[in-house]
C-alpha cells in the first residue's frame, strides 16, 4: 500500500509516497480503508527537524495521526463495531501512519453522517487536543477563555468545544479568519502588539484561561491570564521557562471521540478544512501547512 513518509529531517520535499507493507489490527484495534486524513502542524515541525530534541523520532517516520475510512478488518477481541462501519479516530501515537491507503485505528468512533469525509479525517485530532487541554484548563459555563491562534485546525475545534461548555470565547486570528471565528462562537480580535488592551476592552473582568495553539508570545499570554498556571500551549517549547504546562498527549482524552460525534449531531461541532490533498501532494500539504496562513485541517484524501 502507500503511505506518506520521510526518511531524513528537512524542507517540505522530504517527504513522500512509498511502498510499505499493509498493516493489520491487533487486539482491540480496527484497519480502515483510508478515505481521508490529517496534516498537522506539529508533524510539520517534526519533519523540519525542530523538534528532534523533544520527540523521539525513528527514520523512516511515517506520518499522520487522524484518519476517517470504512472499517475492512477486526481485531481481536473487537465488538460493537463491523466490516463496513464509516468510522473516524486516531493511531498508535508512536507508530503514526494514518496517511496512507490502510491505518489501523487504536481509538474511533462513528463518523457523524453530517462530516463530509475530509472533516472526519481531520475531526480526531483536533478534538483530543482541544477536549484534554480544556479539561485541564477545568473550563467551566460562564467562564472567558483567550484562544490563540483560533482559526487553525485545534483553535477553530477548541473554539466550539468551550462555546459548548458555555464559555465566552475570544479568539485570536488574521482578519481574514475573522468572520470564520465569528461563525463558530467566538469574539475574534488581531494578533500581535496591544493583545493584552485589546483582550481587555472584549473582557473587562479578565480571562479565566488561555489556550496557545500559535506559540511565540508566553509573556503576553501569562499577563492576559494573570498567572502561567492558567495558560496552557500545545505549540511554545519555552513553555518550562515561562511556568506553563506545555500539555502532551499522555494520556489521550479517549472520551473526545464520543462527545465530538454528540456535538455534531446535534449540529455545534463542524471541522473547517482549509484544503484538501492527494496523498501524491503531501508536500506541498506540507508548505501550505508551514505558512500558518491555513483556516481550520489540512487534509490528505486517496
């Protein structure tokens, strides 16, 4: 089968199709027939080399965790679950291999029939992320959290789970994404210089969180929030310097999955998928991905 892979750190060019060897599930686990799947930014940051010092990295690597397909093999042990189910979730985080022809998914759940396939195949992702750093974060109804960097593929995801937690959202995003933010729930304001005034003016009796999906302005964040324990980032490796949680998938919020399906049904989750890729061009997925410029997923599709 194909699967998306580099096998040296490096631009965007290093990574390609290859031929490997079809995987198949182990206990527990289920293979799909890929029909979409997800780029992300840390992958990205992976790939170029930067963060070879905080992630353990085999060569080759393949690449993608997030994938959506039809179920055509079960492994052992497996129930509740049949050939031929639409169903969308995540891989062995330290495997990878979601971009490809075949994945073997060790978490899924029911694609909502209202997510075309390229959402599903960048639903799960985002959702993890998003559902484990709220739950950190304890973001409760009535509360106000800053989202940084709202717009992209988690951003524009945790936007929507803390509007459905009953929090007022400010999200932070180019003035191009703006009325994409406004469209999802959130109070979106610019990037950049003054973020704390103009936080304020949006919310004068403070924030309770923040959420760093941009990287690159800690300081900042920590005065909008008042206390670096109330900032968490999934994208600053200075994170320790700065006192903030840099939170990493161990464990994964397995219960994202089920109540992504919920917020879609009733029609308060949607993935905006920013572009869509045959696997041929992971590449150039690959660049788009490296200009922060992409609103919402990057898709990889057969």
């Amino acid at each position: 089968m194909r699967a998306v892979q580099f096998a040296s750190f490096g631009p965007p060019g290093v990574v390609h199709v290859a031929e490997v060897p079809a995987p198949h599930p182990g206990p527990g686990e289920v293979r799909v027939a890929v029909r979409a799947s997800g780029l992300s930014t840390g992958e990205t940051r992976i790939r170029s080399g930067a963060l070879r010092d905080a992630v353990a990295t085999r060569l080759p690597f393949r690449t993608g965790f997030d994938a959506a397909g039809v179920v055509d093999e079960l492994g052992p042990g497996v129930t509740g679950t049949a050939l031929g189910d639409e169903v969308f979730g995540w891989v062995a985080p330290a495997s990878r291999g979601a971009n490809a022809d075949h994945a073997v998914l060790v978490a899924w759940a029911p694609k909502p029939p209202s997510w075309s396939w390229a959402e599903a195949g960048g639903a799960a992702g985002p959702a993890e992320t998003s559902t484990r750093v709220l739950d950190h974060l304890g973001l409760v109804r009535g509360q106000t959290i800053l989202v940084h960097g709202a717009a992209g593929g988690v951003g524009s995801v945790a936007t929507q789970l803390a509007v459905a937690r009953g929090a007022t959202v400010i999200g932070t995003a180019r003035a191009a994404a703006h009325a994409l933010l406004s469209s999802l729930g959130a109070i979106p304001t610019a990037y950049g210089p003054g973020l704390r005034d103009r936080v304020r003016a949006l919310a004068p009796g403070g924030v309770d969180a923040v959420l760093d999906c941009a990287g690159g302005t800690l300081p900042e964040l920590i005065a909008v929030a008042g206390a670096p324990s109330r900032v968490v980032t999934i994208a600053d490796l200075t994170a320790a310097t700065h006192g903030v949680l840099m939170s990493r998938p161990d464990p994964l919020a397995a219960h994202a999955l089920p109540l992504a399906v919920d917020l879609a049904a009733s029609g308060r989750l949607r993935i905006p998928v920013a572009a869509r890729f045959p696997l041929t061009e992971a590449a150039a997925a690959h660049e788009l991905s490296e200009t922060r410029h992409a609103p919402g997923r990057i898709v990889l599709m057969p």
